[in-house]
C-alpha cells in the first residue's frame, strides 16, 4: 500500500483556497441581503452564471480545434434539445474523446 504525502505548504495552499471560496459566497449573500433588490437587478444577476460560463468556455474554444468545437457544438445540441447538463456534458465529452482518436482530428 502507497502512502501520499502531503507538503504542508500545498495543504495550507487547498485550505486557504476553501475558506476563501467559502466566504466569498457567504459574503457575496451576506451584502445581497443588506440590500433591497430592484426587480431590475434581480434579472440582472440572474445572467451572471451564463456569463461566467461563457467567460470560461469562449477562450478555450478560441484556441482549441475541431474536436472542441464538435464538442461544444454537440454540447449544445443536446442540452438545447434534452434539457439536461448531465447529458450535454456526457455529449460533449464523447465527441471530443472521439475526435480526438480520429487521423484526421488528431
């Protein structure tokens, strides 16, 4: 049996990231919640998590090649016609493993 060793240095590192993480949450509800919020606002912040998304994703495609963008392209079909992440995920990750193993892709 294989032991894993941990450098104190990298635990600090993951536990310092969490926390941050987690009070970046609880602070960003903790302001929200001091705040009435404009019906306005309110549909504003609904988009956040799209943008964020697409913030992430638009750069990689950018630079990727056309086993992402078939990927991505399958992706969407499938989370537009299912409805379901889980399986747009599943999609897109066959498709770019697919491609990716095809002589012409590769």
């Amino acid at each position: 049996m294989s032991k894993i060793q941990m450098n104190t240095v990298t635990l600090i590192a993951i536990v310092g990231m969490a926390v941050g993480t987690y009070l970046t949450r609880v602070g960003g509800y903790w302001l929200v919640s001091r705040f009435e919020l404009t019906p306005r606002f309110q549909a504003w912040l609904s988009y956040v998590p799209g943008a964020i998304l697409v913030s992430l994703i638009v750069p990689e495609l950018a630079k990727g090649g056309p086993a992402k963008w078939g990927a991505a392209l399958a992706a969407l079909v499938v989370a537009w016609r299912s409805g379901n992440i889980l399986y747009a995920m599943l999609a897109g990750i066959g498709v770019v493993l697919l491609l990716r193993h095809l002589p012409v892709f590769a």
